[in-house]
C-alpha cells in the first residue's frame, strides 16, 4: 500500500520494477486502495521505484523466494516544489536616466584601447 505521510492512501501512485541498469522494465498502477500489484515476479531481489506527482520517489527492495507473497508498504514523503521563471518580451526603451556611468563611458573607444 502506498500512502503519504499522514497514512492517507495515494490512488494515483505507480511502482516501476527496475533491471539491473536501474531502468524500468514493467510500471503498474495503484488501485483506489493504494495496493500495486504485480503477476508473475522473478525469483531473487526486485527493486521498485515509487512514485507519483508531488511526491519523492521510494526505492524498494523485496526478496522473491518460490511461493512468496508480498505485500511492499511504504509512504511517499512531500516532493520539492519547482520554481518556474516566465520571461515576457517587453516593448518599452531602457531608462536612459538611470544607467550608471562607468570610468570608460565619457572616453572614445580608441582611447580605451589602448
């Protein structure tokens, strides 16, 4: 059963079953309880990953031996919320009055250069 850390359920969880290169090989759904089932698991360690939107991924790791029956509980902790930047073309000029002057710009280039 996947749940926050509160307790309450998360329906919308996925748990992904990850090879050996740590990508995911088969994903499955919560159901409305929170359980995330999978059929037809190979023997020997599974490692799952987690997750859903606004919550950190949880990695899991379950021990298969022939016959097992698992159930993998665990709690999702808050996610970290990004932080978006909206750039808007603007069609106003500069303030001219307020750029600071620098020790160059009363000279010519040539006498910068030097």
């Amino acid at each position: 059963m996947v749940t926050d850390p509160t307790g309450t359920v998360i329906p919308t969880a996925q748990a992904s079953l990850l090879g050996s290169d740590n990508k995911p090989t088969r994903t499955e759904h919560a159901n409305e309880r929170g359980e995330i089932v999978f059929a037809d698991l190979p023997l020997g360690d599974c490692r799952f990953a987690v997750t859903t939107i606004g919550f950190a991924t949880s990695q899991v790791v379950v021990t298969l031996r022939n016959g097992d029956e698992v159930k993998i509980e665990t709690s999702l902790q808050v996610g970290l919320v990004g932080e978006f930047v909206k750039v808007q073309k603007s069609t106003s000029k500069p303030n001219r009055a307020a750029t600071v002057a620098s020790p160059t710009s009363k000279r010519k280039w040539w006498q910068i250069f030097r």
